[in-house]
C-alpha cells in the first residue's frame, strides 16, 4: 500500500511538474498584456482602461493589464511564458529577446514618425550648464533596463567622454517620473528620462521649468515597440496585429502620447543593441 501511495504521489508531482513547465496556451481565453513600469503602476492601469476594452471588442477575449514592478520582472515574466502581449521600452525589448520566443509588430508612432528621442535636464541651481559640467557630479537614471532613461542618455554622455563611475556618479531611481523630479528636488544635479515623458511631465505642471532645464536632446532612436509571443496561434496574432494597426482613438492612444502604431520588425532595434558596443556592455551579460 505504501509503495502503491508513493508512486501516486510520485505521478501526480509528474503531472504538476510537467503541466508547470508546459508550454503556454496558444489561444488563451484571457489575454495578460503587460504594459512597462516607467510611471506609477495604478497610474497606468487607469490610463489603460481604454486599450482593454478596445482589445476586449477587437479580439473577443479578456484582457488583463499587468504591470511589473520593474523591467527585470517583465522581462522574466515574457520569459517563462506569463505574457501574451507587451509593451516594451526598444533596449528592454531587446534584453527580452534574447530570452524570451517574442516579436515586435507594431511601434508607436507621433507626428507621423516611429522614432523618438531622449533628453538631458539640470537642476537650473546645480550650475550644470551643458553636458560636459557633469563632471564631478550626481546623475540620475531611471530603471537600468531602460533605453530612453538610461542607454540613450549614457551613450550622449560617452560621446563626449563622460564615463560613470569615473567621471561621475550614477544612481538608479526607477522610473522616468522619479528621475525629473529627482533633478528638479536637486537630489542629483543632471538626469536623462523620454523626452515625450518629460514634456508630458511639465504640460502637467508636475515639472517646472524655472527649477529644471533642458541640456540637449539625442538623435532619435526607434520607438517603443509592441510585442507578441511567437507561438500564439497564427489567427490570433494576425488579429492582434491588426487591432493595434488600425486603433484610431484618441481617447486610447492619449496614455501613448502617441496618434497610432507603424508595423515594425526586429531589425529595426540593431541600432539599440549596437549602443552596447559604444557603452562597452555586453547586452548578453546585461543586468
């Protein structure tokens, strides 16, 4: 009996084991669409009402918006097949590739580009005038997988030979938000975030203009693109694709800050990862 009783027990954490590693639903009733952590999380659910619904009538599926605590998780979450959807930033996307069986197949797109830009402020006290008096001083950054608040403006600072650690110091802070409010509190005397979200930041007077100053923005990087798990059913990914190409509202898109979404590929993230070349990082070892 207890040979029969362990072999029962043997069996059933088989099953468990192997229906925990099995591979994610192909045509799942419930769409997990994680959107990025770069602002508060309630924030961004309630901004979002409108894309759920919209995907909800599109698709005929429940949706559920998730968002992460940070990149990292976000990343994993893709990875071990938690996601169905997400929006990711380009340098977290490519990070997750890496990892993950995914495909971008929209970007977001504003004044009629996909592409998009970061900027540099200061503290308008800090006596930071340009790029190069940042030397000797505080930095701030938002999440370390980030591109447009850490990879972009780490890469402008590298140009002109500014190196962290040597030439100044770094601190992480989280989110794009937390880094504009960060340099204008004089918590770090320059800092690099979206230059959308900034803009966004003082349009709604969360940043004054008397306190932070715009040092330089960056050429323009691919935008923020959506991405798919590769194994969804082939109908199901068309459907999608085809929901995002064609969503017109302007309701929704407002928490993109964007007018609607470009198809896009992989390829077009290689000027991202040729950024770890410049930084001397290796994206494969990154984070």
């Amino acid at each position: 009996m207890k040979k029969l009783l362990s072999f029962i027990a043997a069996l059933t954490f088989a099953v468990s084991a192997h229906a925990a590693h099995a591979a994610p639903d192909p045509d799942p009733k419930t769409l997990k669409v994680a959107l990025l952590p770069d602002e508060n999380a309630a924030t961004i659910i309630k901004n979002n009402q409108g894309l759920k619904d919209y995907l909800e009538a599109q698709l005929g599926k429940n949706v559920e918006l998730i968002v992460t605590t940070d990149y990292s998780s976000m990343i994993e979450a893709m990875r071990h097949g938690r996601i169905d959807l997400a929006y990711f930033g380009p340098l977290s996307y490519v990070l997750a590739r890496q990892k993950s069986e995914i495909e971008p197949f929209v970007a977001l797109k504003t004044k009629g580009s996909t592409t998009y830009q970061s900027v540099l402020i200061a503290n308008s006290a800090s006596g930071v005038n340009a790029i190069g008096d940042i030397k000797g001083k505080e930095m701030a950054y938002g999440d370390k997988a980030s591109t447009s608040s850490h990879l972009i403006p780490k890469s402008v600072l590298a140009e002109k030979d500014l190196v962290a650690g040597r030439d100044y110091q770094e601190h992480f802070v989280g989110s794009h938000d937390a880094v504009a409010l960060a340099v204008q509190n004089g918590h770090a005397q320059a800092g690099g975030l979206s230059r959308p979200i900034f803009e966004s930041l003082v349009e709604r007077k969360m940043v004054s203009l008397d306190k932070v100053k715009v040092l330089e923005y960056s050429k323009p990087f691919p935008q923020y693109p959506w991405t798919m798990r590769s194994n969804l059913k082939p109908e199901l990914k068309d459907k999608i694709r085809n929901a995002f190409l064609n969503l017109k509202d302007p309701a929704v898109l407002k928490a993109f800050k964007a007018e609607g979404f470009e198809a896009i590929t992989d390829k077009h993230y290689d000027v991202v990862r040729n950024l770890g070349y410049l930084l001397k990082i290796d994206l494969a070892k990154f984070q």
